[in-house]
C-alpha cells in the first residue's frame, strides 16, 4: 500500500527548476523583487518582498542576497559538477542506500575544501565589511528548489552562522553550498524527478539573531485544527526550535481570530514555559495578528490567488528578540 501511494504521487516526467544565471552581482535585499526568484533563490526574493509591506521598523531583518551565479561559478571553477555527475553514474551509489549517504557526505566535504575563485573572495569580502565588527553574520539556503507553491522543501538545506572568529565569509558560503547536497535534499529531489545540475543555491545574508526571547511559525489559515477564521501559531522557548524541536519539547499552539486582534484561544502550552505563562504578550499577538493579515494579501496577489482561496495561506518563520520586538524572518507558501 505504502508502495502504491507513493508511486501515485511520484511526478511522471522530469523537472528543471527555473535558474537564472545572468545576474553577477550581490544585491541588497531592497534592490530585488518578488520576481527575482531565480536568481536569488525564493527565500531571498521573499523576504525583500516582506520589506515591501507597511510593517514596523525593524520587523523584517535588512540584508543581502549572493545569487545563483556564484554556485554556478564555482562549482565550474572546482570541475564539481564533472564529479556530482561521476557519483551519481556510478552502479554502487545507484542501488545502495548507505553508499549514497557516504558519498554524498564526502562529497560535501570536497566542495567545503574546494578554493574560491578571487574575484568571488573579493566580492564576499566587500560583503563582509559592510557589517558592523564583531557581529555574527546569518548565511543561509536560498534555492529554486523550495518554498514554491506546491513543493515545501522546508530544512532540506542548511543555514550557517559566520561567527567573527571564523575570518573570510567564504568559509560560511561554501557550507551552504554543500548543503544543496545533503542525502535529504538529494533524496527529495530524486524522488520528484527534479534535475540536480539546474537545482541551485543562493545565499541569503543579515545579522544573526542571538539570545531570542521566543521563535516560532504562523500560518495564515488554521492547518492543524481546521477551525475557520483563524490564524494558527506554534511558538517555543529561546532558540529551541519549532521546526527541529528537542526531546519532550512542547511548544505553545494559539489561534487568533482573523478578525478580532484582541482574542485569542489557547489551545496548548509550552512545556518550557513557567506555569501557564504565554510566550507572546498581547501586544506581539495584535501585531501578529496584522502583520498576518498583510503577508496573506500581498502574497496571494502576487501568486494570483483570490483572497478568499481555501486552499492558499501563508507560513511565516518569526522571533521574539531578546528586546522584546517581532522579527519575521521568512514567508512561503503553505502546501496543502
């Protein structure tokens, strides 16, 4: 039976993500568009659309973008795509499951080792100095293989932060690029026949959230228990993760009313909070609760979806700092 249903949902035909490779230059995130995906990668390009909307100053983190041209580069640079194609050939890697993660795992290693050429090491470095001394800087994936309409990839690629003592972001910037060739992600994209070679990685780039007081994801419809009219909140304590949680970790779910901002239903706690304490105060729930709201609109627009579509809502990724103020750090898609 498991066979079957995956063989229904397996695509037919072959994939070939949208790549676009003519753009050379590191963009600040106010210098790109929604429609700027395939080059920067639809995490980029979305969240310098969230700094489009009328939110509070500060609430979506400012940064830059490395477009899919520095992969591309590279990779070519280092002959690493003659080798991706050498082990995928191969008859062991083809059939064993284990050979596939040992040499996956190396092969990362290899594009880690691998040098960057000059004028890529100058352009990071230019992009380094332009934050302040002593912060850490956030590298993280920014694909044309997820958050897209229908095909989530959420935590198939990985982030990095470039801590001061690390010198030279490149170091931070080959990680990423490794990480488009995890077993997860390669598995993924096996399994929907989607092209590895035009599967690509850019590099989403801001100051490091330290010390968060709360983190969490919202959803701009209610997906868990499909109660209408509201929006669905799953938050956690400090930097424990909603999305990669750690054992016996419970975090707090809360509904709020999409046309109430003042009411709220607790539907679970935290088990990491003090008695029954809410992780988010009524002034982060009421601008959540616009913010949610605004972040609906503009995307379905910019998806061509009605606003009353039940089948299109919005997933946020948010932190509560440890000053207190709300941070939306990613927007996607939901896939129902």
């Amino acid at each position: 039976e498991v066979d079957k249903h995956f063989a229904a949902i397996r695509p037919v035909k072959p994939q070939s993500p949208k790549r676009d490779l003519s753009v050379g230059e590191i963009r600040p995130l106010d210098k790109i568009s929604f429609g700027d995906s395939a080059v920067f990668g639809v995490k980029a390009a979305n969240l310098a659309t969230l700094h489009t909307i009328d939110f509070p100053e500060g609430t979506v983190p400012s940064g830059h973008a490395v477009p899919f041209s520095f992969y591309d580069a590279y990779m070519k640079h280092n002959g690493l795509y003659d080798k991706a194609r050498e082990m995928l050939t191969d008859k062991a890697f083809q059939k064993n499951r284990d050979t596939q993660i040992a040499q996956l795992k190396a092969f990362r290693k290899t594009i880690k080792a691998a040098n960057m050429p000059d004028w890529m090491m100058e352009r990071l470095a230019k992009l380094q100095s332009a934050f302040p001394e002593g912060l850490g800087i956030r590298c993280r994936s920014s694909t044309n293989n997820e958050d897209l309409p229908g095909f989530s990839g959420a935590g198939l690629y990985d982030s990095f932060t470039h801590k001061p003592s690390e010198g030279h972001l490149a170091k931070s910037i080959k990680q990423v690029f490794a990480s488009l060739w995890n077993f997860r992600a390669f598995e993924e994209r096996e399994f929907y026949r989607i092209d590895h070679f035009t599967t690509a990685m850019g590099v989403l780039v801001h100051p490091n959230f330290s010390d968060e007081a709360a983190n969490g994801v919202a959803v701009t419809d209610d997906i868990l228990y499909q109660t209408k009219g509201n929006y669905y909140l799953n938050t956690q304590v400090g930097e424990n993760l909603v999305t990669n949680p750690e054992a016996n970790s419970i975090p707090e779910e809360l509904l709020l009313n999409w046309w109430k901002p003042d009411e709220h239903k607790v539907m679970r706690h935290s088990s990491l909070a003090r008695g029954n304490a809410l992780l988010m105060s009524d002034k982060h729930l009421t601008q959540m609760n616009e913010c949610l709201g605004k972040i609906h609109a503009r995307f379905a627009k910019l998806y061509g979806k009605p606003l009353n579509d039940k089948k299109f809502a919005m997933e946020i990724e948010y932190k509560i700092t440890k000053d207190g103020n709300l941070s939306i750090k990613q927007a996607r898609p939901w896939v129902y």
